[in-house]
C-alpha cells in the first residue's frame, strides 16, 4: 500500500538516492558520509581536508562525501559550510536570531579598527606604515591591539627591509567570522557599491586590490618570526640564562 507524502516534508535527495541505491559504490559513500560527519561534529576547530584524508578509508572520494553531505544539511537548521580549507558545522544563517539571547554582544570596532582591519584584509602582508599611508592618518597602536586580541589579524613576519617592520594580515578566525571560504571571496568594487560603502564619485582610477590566494604562505620580501622576534614583541617569555 503506497502512501501520499505530506507536501510540507522536505526531501532531501542525497539522502534518499543512497537509501534507494543498493550497490556497493554508494553504500562505501554513505558510510564515509557518516564518518566525515560525525569528524566535523566533534571537533571545535574547522576540519581540514587533510585531516579528513587521513581518517576516512583510503580512497575514498572526498569531493564527492562533502558534497553530499553538505545537500543533506542545505535546508537544515544547521548547515555545513567550508571556511578556509576547513570544514565546519554553523547554525543556519536565517535562525541566527534564534541564538541572539544566549550569545555575549561583542563591542563594536570603531570606525577606525574597521578601516584598519579591511586596509589588512585587501593589501596584506601589509605593515604599520603601509596602514597608515594608505589610511592618510596615523595609526594608533590601540587599535592595532584590538584587532590582534579579536584574532581576525596575525603578525606575519618582517619585511626584507630596513628596519624590518612586522608584516600584518588576516587570520582563519577572520573568515570564519565573515563565512568566507577564501580572500578571493571578499567583496569587489561592485558589491562595495551596492552595499553603499563606496561613494558613487570615486577618484580617476580607484581599484580595489586582489586579496592574496594563499593568505598562510610568506611573501618573498617576508622573513619568518623567529624566537628572538617573538621576544621582542612580547609574544614569548623571554629566556632565563643563567651565569
């Protein structure tokens, strides 16, 4: 006896195309589903497609078990999403609100931090003087700190030049923040217009910059922060030598 299916219930076709498939290929894709699944809900950081690789069975395909995965979550109250090269379970955006009561107000940049913070985001590795001649003011080291201690901006390394300023630019934490999957994704001229922050009256010229591809990697004209570096900005404990 066929049933009718109640037209409020939503299908989620991943799933019941496995369901009905009885081979072996998809009955392997459901079962490294599972196991992805449940390596993504237990951890508290983003899993990474290596870290996945490296515990689902040999050979299975990672594309294939994400994708499938991620249609199952589409139209839940909790979605899977890629931020970086991790992947990570978020509450859907559209019941965010459901989660404004539990959740502590985070205090809102100045207009300032947030000037600095996209300065960092679309010209890094960017360093103080560079913030500051392309702001046209001078940068506070207070607000610097801000945007250290909300760990959306990293030191990177120093510049091959004289005086070897500290290079700044964004951090994992920055777009998971934003839900951004890579720099690449940050919004253009366009977008900007759209959203009103960009003045329909732009000087001859005016571009917005190419965000790096790979934020993590040092640029040629960068040196890595070595111990001594690391001590001199405060970031490790200096060390006790004895006589």
């Amino acid at each position: 006896m066929s049933k009718n299916r109640d037209a409020s219930v939503i299908v989620f076709p991943a799933e019941n195309s496995l369901e009905a498939e009885g081979s072996e290929p998809t009955v392997r894709l459901t079962e490294n589903m599972r196991m992805a699944e449940a390596l993504v809900f237990a951890s508290a950081a983003p899993v990474t497609e290596s870290q996945l690789r490296e515990r689902l069975p040999e050979g299975a395909d990672l594309a294939a078990t994400m994708e499938g995965l991620q249609q199952i979550y589409a139209l839940r109250g909790v979605n899977l999403l890629k931020i970086g090269e991790g992947w990570v379970f978020r509450t859907a955006s559209d019941l965010a609100f459901l989660m404004n009561r539990d959740t502590v107000q985070q205090k809102k940049l100045s207009r300032a931090a947030l000037e600095m913070l996209a300065v960092i985001a679309y010209h890094q590795p960017v360093t103080r003087a560079e913030i500051e001649d392309i702001r046209g003011v001078e940068t506070s080291k207070g607000t610097l700190d801000i945007l250290l201690e909300t760990e959306w901006v990293r030191m990177r390394g120093r510049r091959k030049t004289p005086g070897r300023p500290v290079t700044y630019g964004t951090t994992q934490a920055f777009l998971d923040h934003f839900s951004l999957e890579h720099l690449r994704d940050l919004p253009g001229m366009d977008e900007l217009k759209g959203a009103g922050l960009l003045s329909g009256r732009l000087p001859a010229g005016f571009s917005i910059p190419v965000p790096p591809v790979d934020a993590d990697s040092l640029d040629e004209d960068e040196d890595p922060l070595n111990d001594i570096d690391l001590e001199e900005l405060g970031l490790l404990t200096p060390r006790v030598t004895e006589d």
